[in-house]
C-alpha cells in the first residue's frame, strides 16, 4: 500500500494520476476501441443488383479481406436510381470504417452533377482503391459501316459532318458515361450526332447489333461480339491498345487525345473515415485482389489496378471537372 506523509502529498499524487489520464495517449474507451479496428462486422454497400461485375468485385473483396482482417465482410445489395440510393446511405453512415462502398465510376462522378436533388457530392465519400479499369470501345454497326466506307474514326466523322444529326448513337441512358463520351466526341469533332438512350449498357450495345443506331461507346464485355463480327470496333479509349484487338488504335491516334472516358468500380468509404484505417483497408483489398482468382473473375471486364487512396482522389476530382463540363455543354439535368 502506498502511504503519504501528508494530506499535501496525497493530493499531489492524485493530480498527478488525473493529468496523466487527460493525456491523448492514455487509456480510454474510445481509444481502446479504435485501436482494435476492426472489432466486429465490416458491411459493404453495393448499389447494384446481385449477380452485377460491381457485385462480383465485391464478393471478391469481401471473401479475401474477412481472412485477411479477421472480421466478416459481408455484402449489402441496395439498388436503385442508378446507384444513388446505395450510395447515398453509404454517405451518411459512421466514418469508422464499418461501412464501405463498392461501386462503379458513374455512380460518383457523373450522379451528382445530373441529379437535381442529389443526396450526395463526390467529396462525401473518400477514395480507398481503384479495383479496376476499362476503357471503352467505340463500335459501329459492321453492315452500316460497310455500307458508308466507315473503316476508321475519321471516316466516322466526315459521315457526320456530310449529313448532320444522322449519325445515331446509344447509351445506357442519359447522363451515363457512354453517353457523354459520345458528347465529347461530338463537341471535339464539331459535329451533330443523335443520342438514343435505352434502360442498359447490354440493350444499347445489341441496339447496335441490330442496326437500330449506328454506333455507341462500349464496354469490354463486347469484346467477344467484335471477334465475331457483330460489331466493328474503331477506336478504344485506353492509353494503350487491347491486347484483344491489337489492330484497334486508341482514341488518341484516331486523332482525339481529349476522349479518354474510362469506366472503373472502385471502394469507398463514407468522408472522415480516419486515413489509417483508410490505408489499411486499402493494404488488406490489395491482398484480395492478389489471388488469381479474383482476377480471373474481372479479367473480362478490364484490368485489375489497385491504384491508392491519393491516386484515386486525384483521380476523382480530375474526371468530376472533366464530365461537370461536358454537363453543362449538354444541359443534362434529372429529377
């Protein structure tokens, strides 16, 4: 037992006790808890249906970082309004790390700029990984180019500069990203091209097939309709070209450096979420996607990256500028 000479040193000593627990290192409950990040559930919110390539990414996610951290991962479906209502509740949740957002690029960069009422703004969430990347194909109906002498970019755009607002092309809708990379193009060119929006990706992409419009920016996933001769690809908007379709050149040595519209599904977390469970979410994703699997199971859809935190929000802000123009040009605006 501790004794004190007197009533002075007894008080003294408790000072000292009460001080030294006012101190940002010493114990408490709050710290206690975050310094065991994670100690129960991790929840990730994908705002698209189940069975969808961002649901697939994040089961891929989900079953490799619950071994990794030692806590279940589990998957939380919240379709709806083209990703917003998923992505909205992700916004709002606690900044502790317990709730992520897997999603696609759309959802976060074009969403708030179209929507009239958006619940959400780009900076409400914080970047942890970009997970994967695809450019988009610029295809053409084969028969229709055959037709018109449409072998190449440009020959796609004297079409159109010879017969204004002729030029048909389809998206998954407006405001997608098809649909503006498309505007791009059009304002790049000088040029009058018509927009046929459908309700997907897959639906514009067969409207093209099928001779219904002359063209549209796609996806990887028509890949295999380009070997087959369904489609005609005449430009990418990667940096490089598609190992797939090596005689295919990229946007910028069709000429149009400025169409470098890319689609990706990245994680997030809702803004405030600490920067180092922040980092260590990303270390733990990165270990996911390390596992063959994973990657054959996006390998269709583009190419895994894993870019980081800082990249991913630079990256953000970059596309946000670019498309909030393209918005504007466009007077895109949804209720």
């Amino acid at each position: 037992m501790n004794k004190f000479s007197s009533r002075r040193d007894f008080l003294a000593a408790s000072a000292g006790v009460a001080g030294a627990a006012a101190l940002p290192w010493a114990a408490s409950p709050a710290w206690a808890q975050e310094a065991k990040w994670p100690a129960k559930v991790i929840r990730i919110v994908v705002p698209f249906p189940a069975g969808s390539i961002t649901d697939t990414m994040a089961r891929m996610l989900a079953n490799g970082m619950a071994k990794s951290l030692g806590q279940p991962v589990i998957i939380d479906n919240k379709g709806g309004a083209n990703g917003s209502i998923g992505v909205a509740e992700v916004a709002r949740a606690a900044a502790d790390g317990y709730t992520l957002l897997a999603t696609n690029s759309s959802s976060i960069t074009v969403n708030p700029l179209i929507y009239r009422n958006s619940p959400y703004k780009a900076s409400s969430l914080v970047p942890i990984t970009v997970v994967l990347d695809a450019p988009f194909i610029l295809n053409v109906n084969p028969d229709w180019a055959k037709s018109n002498a449409i072998n190449s970019v440009q020959d796609l755009i004297a079409y159109a500069r010879r017969k204004p607002s002729q030029l048909t092309y389809g998206s998954a809708g407006a405001g997608n990203l098809a649909h503006l990379g498309f505007a791009m193009l059009s304002n790049s060119a000088n040029i009058q091209t018509t927009h046929v929006p459908y309700k997907a990706a897959s639906q514009a992409s067969m409207a093209v097939m099928a001779g219904e419009v002359n063209s549209s920016f796609d996806t990887l996933a028509s890949v295999p309709q380009i070997q087959s001769g369904k489609l005609k690809a005449l430009a990418v908007t990667s940096n490089d070209r598609l190992p797939q379709m090596p005689d295919v050149p990229t946007m910028a040595q069709a000429g149009f450096p400025d169409i470098n519209v890319k689609f990706w599904l990245g994680l997030l977390a809702p803004a405030g979420t600490p920067a180092a469970i922040v980092e260590e979410l990303y270390a733990h994703a990165k270990m996911a996607m390390a596992v063959p699997a994973a990657h054959a199971a996006l390998s269709a859809q583009g190419v895994v990256v894993m870019q980081s935190p800082q990249y991913f929000a630079n990256r953000i802000a970059t596309e946000v500028k670019q498309l909030a123009e393209v918005v504007k040009r466009e007077k895109i605006s949804l209720d």
